[in-house]
C-alpha cells in the first residue's frame, strides 16, 4: 500500500539529480541559474542574428561603413562600445534594469560587427559557418553536462586558455601589421576555433559548479563571446579556403 507513494518520490528525486558529485547546493536552485543563463544567450543570440541580418540585406548600411570617413569612425566606435559597456556593466551587474540595458548596448554592438563582416562574405560560407558552429557549441555543451556528471572538473583550463588567448592576440597583431598570407590566416583561424572551443567547454564548466547566482550577466556574457568568437573564427578558415 505504501510501495506508490515511494516509487513517486524517487521520480521526483530523479528530476533533481546533482550535477555533479558532491554537490552541495541545491541542484533546483542551479537548474534555476542554468536555465535563466540560456534563456538571457537565447535573446543575445537572436539579436545578434536580427541585427546582423539587416545589415546584411540593407546594402546602404554596409555601404555606409565602406564608403565614407564617417562610416569609418561610426564601425570605430561600434568596435570599441562593447569594451566601454563592459566597465559599468561590472559594476551595475546586479542592479536592474541596468545591467539588461548594458547588456542590450553591449549586444547590439556586437551584433552590427558581426553583420559588416558578414556583409562582405559569400552567403555559402556563412551558412557553413553557421551549421558549424550550431554543431560545435551544442556538442560541447552535452559534453560537458555530461562530463561533470561523471565528475570530471575543468577548472584547470583557465590558465592554458588564457595564455593562448595571449599568443592568439599577439599573432593577430602580427597578422594586420605583417601580412603572412592566406595560410598563416587558415591558422590563426583554426588556433582561434581551437581556443574557443575551449572555452566554451571552460565556462559551461562554470555555469555548473562555480558561477554564483548574482553572476548570471557575466555567464551570460562570456558564454555569448565564446560563441560569436567561435562563429568569426569558422567563417575566418572557411572565407579563406573559399577564396
């Protein structure tokens, strides 16, 4: 007679399983976090996509940048908006609506870049590069979901990750200054796509253990990054190759 109300209990117990072993928070309330984070990356995402879009079907725009000094100074400003934004949304991360506000201005930045680059690449390249990178993030993600779960850690990715983002940075600065050719670019793009990749893995791997509620913008935010970086990458070795 009490055999149904038991087995009802461990479903509901399977439904909040630890994410890892030896969890000690509450695997609901994390469930909770994990879940705002990717809906906040969903609306990222899709304006990134409406933005870039426009910019690309609305040739005057792209035109715009190209053609004029203005425009000039306009992608200038638009290039280094989202490393401004990034200053006050620290410090007003936990204060809404602020924080959304930031982080909407710091979006749509990004999302007018990525569409001036997309405007000037084939529309076949983009389309690979996106199936690529929908690919790699949703595989990396389950993985690491599914490794943590097993209890593996990858916190210690932080360091390697870091001082290739240096090396990486310091060969693209080699690369505007001294152009080596089309195949130093394929391997810029690819050490790129690598590195990314990584740290895609690095802050899912954060999302699950070690972000703490307050910080859903910054998981938002580099989770975002990793992707569009990803993506820039991907359509860096593709738009090279195809040329």
């Amino acid at each position: 007679m009490w055999a149904q109300p038991s087995r009802k209990n461990d479903v509901e117990a399977g439904g909040v399983t630890p994410l890892y072993p030896m969890m000690l928070e509450s695997p609901e309330l994390r469930w909770s976090f994990i879940r705002k984070i990717y809906s906040i990356l969903s609306i990222q995402l899709l304006a990134t996509i409406v933005v870039a879009a426009i910019v690309v079907f609305v040739r005057p725009i792209a035109t715009f940048f190209v053609s004029s000094a203005a425009g000039l100074a306009v992608y200038i400003v638009l290039l280094i908006t989202p490393f401004i934004v990034l200053c006050p949304l620290y410090y007003y991360h936990q204060k809404h609506p602020v924080n959304y506000i930031l982080l909407g201005i710091f979006t749509i930045a990004i999302a007018f870049s990525v569409g001036l680059t997309c405007a000037f690449t084939s529309g076949k390249v983009i389309l690979e590069a996106v199936i690529l990178t929908t690919t790699m993030v949703v595989g990396l993600t389950l993985f690491t979901f599914w490794a943590a779960k097993r209890g593996h850690d990858f916190n210690f990715l932080g360091p390697f990750l870091f001082g290739a983002l240096l090396v990486l940075m310091v060969f693209a600065l080699i690369q505007i200054l001294f152009p080596l050719g089309k195949l130093s670019v394929m391997i810029y793009g690819c050490l790129a796509s690598i590195i990314f990749c990584g740290y895609i893995v690095y802050d899912t791997d954060n999302l699950i253990k070690r972000y703490s509620y307050d910080e859903y913008i910054w998981a938002a935010v580099s989770l975002y990054l990793d992707i569009i970086n990803l993506f820039l990458s991907l359509l860096t070795i593709l738009e090279a190759a195809d040329s």
